[in-house]
C-alpha cells in the first residue's frame, strides 16, 4: 500500500495512539489526514483535516462517508476502556459502551467506508486491536470481550473485503504510553511505536502487527495447549 499521496481518516485521532497514527501518515506523505472525532474543536494539529464522527452514532458515520469520499485508507482506532466492570462486580454500563465503540464503532465505520475503498482502488482499512483480544482478563472483561469481538470482526473483513482489494491489518499491542494505560506501572510501549510500525505494515502489505514481546508471546502461546496458555495470562 503506497501511503504518499494517500488520503486517509484516523478515528480518535486528537490524541494518544490515534494522533500518532495521523502524525505518522502525515511525515510518509500522506496528502490529507482526516482526523474523525466526536468534537472538532478538540482537534488541535493544524495538518489535520478535523471531521465530526461519533462511531457510535449513525447519522455521524453516514455524513463522514459522504464527506470524506475521497479515503485510501481508513484507520478504526476510536476505542473505550470500560475498565470499571470487573468480572463479579460493577455496572455493565462501561462493558457495554466498550461493546457499542470498539466493536460496534469499528463494525459501523467498516460498513460505511468499505464502498468508497472500493471506488478508490481498494486502500487499506486498519483495525487498532491489543493484546487483551487473546487473554481472558477478569479485572476488565468487557474490554477485553469488545477486543476479542473486534479481532474476530478482523478476520472477516480480511475475507469479506479480499475481492475488492482492501488490505486489511490487525494491529496488536500490550500497555501503550496513553490515557487509557495510566492506570497500570506495567511496561509500556509509545504511541509513537505503534504508528510507526503500523506505516511498515502498510508499505508492506502485512496483515498483523505485533507490536512488543509480551503481544508476541500470548499471540504464540495460542497454539499451545491450555496450561502452557494458562502461564501467560498476565498482562493487558
């Protein structure tokens, strides 16, 4: 995927990993980067096209499809934590917004860009994922679930999208220096790190990215039995 001269729209992209994401499009040329967010006034990086998308809401995912026709390559980075509902107690409140944005949001914005890919050549459509997609985390189940059910989503649009010559790439990644980590003095990756390994998967056509060791090592530990699976738990 030649990302100069590409145009691109990066949900969530006012801060942490989804500015990074937009940055990074824009110094490998990247010729317009559309940054979806729920406020417009939030966006304050004056190379960045700001475009008022709540992934949740209908009629905002419709109008930003009209609007930014023009897409190559559409960036589902947009996400919630509903880290409050713990397995036995807490509101499902949080585990359902997690739901409604990280699988329904991506689902959505999938849907309704899909076409213009399409019309454009076929582009690329990035889902930003994380390493909880694999491990069962009872602190934060209804995260970890929306990131399973955004992974799986992953997989079918790489099929359902296949014939029309999107690339799709599931971009994998442990605790990450943003907002929604602070509440954890775990290891933790830069934004920065992840876009960048990100642009070298859409340069080079790669469909995963696994972006530090520890996402590496659940990912490899779901081809081996249950209890040498059990000892990997640990972690986001």
């Amino acid at each position: 995927m030649e990302i100069k001269g590409s145009i691109a729209l990066v949900t969530g992209a006012n801060r942490g990993i989804g500015h990074a994401f937009a940055r990074a499009l824009i110094e490998r040329g990247a010729a317009k980067v559309y940054a979806g967010v729920r406020d417009p006034s939030s966006v304050s990086d004056a190379d960045l096209s700001a475009l008022r998308l709540d992934v949740t809401q209908p009629e905002d995912v419709a109008a930003a499809a009209e609007t930014a026709g023009d897409v190559t390559i559409v960036v589902n980075n947009a996400g919630v934590a509903g880290f409050e509902t713990e397995l036995l107690t807490g509101s499902f409140d949080g585990a359902r917004e997690a739901m409604e944005v990280n699988y329904f949001g991506t689902w959505a914005v999938s849907r309704a860009f899909a076409p213009v890919l399409a019309r454009n050549g076929g582009g690329a459509l990035v889902n930003m994922l994380s390493a909880a997609s694999w491990i069962p985390r009872p602190e934060y189940p209804g995260y970890a679930a929306s990131k399973a059910a955004q992974w799986s989503l992953t997989g079918a649009l790489r099929e359902g999208l296949r014939e029309q010559g999107t690339l799709v790439i599931g971009v994998h990644a442990g605790f990450v220096e943003t907002d929604l980590s602070s509440f954890t003095d775990a290891p933790k990756i830069s934004a920065a790190d992840v876009a960048e390994q990100t642009m070298d998967a859409l340069a080079n056509d790669r469909v995963e990215v696994l972006a530090d060791e520890r996402t590496k090592q659940i990912k490899h530990a779901l081809a081996q039995p249950l209890q040498q699976r059990e000892e990997t738990r640990t972690g986001p």
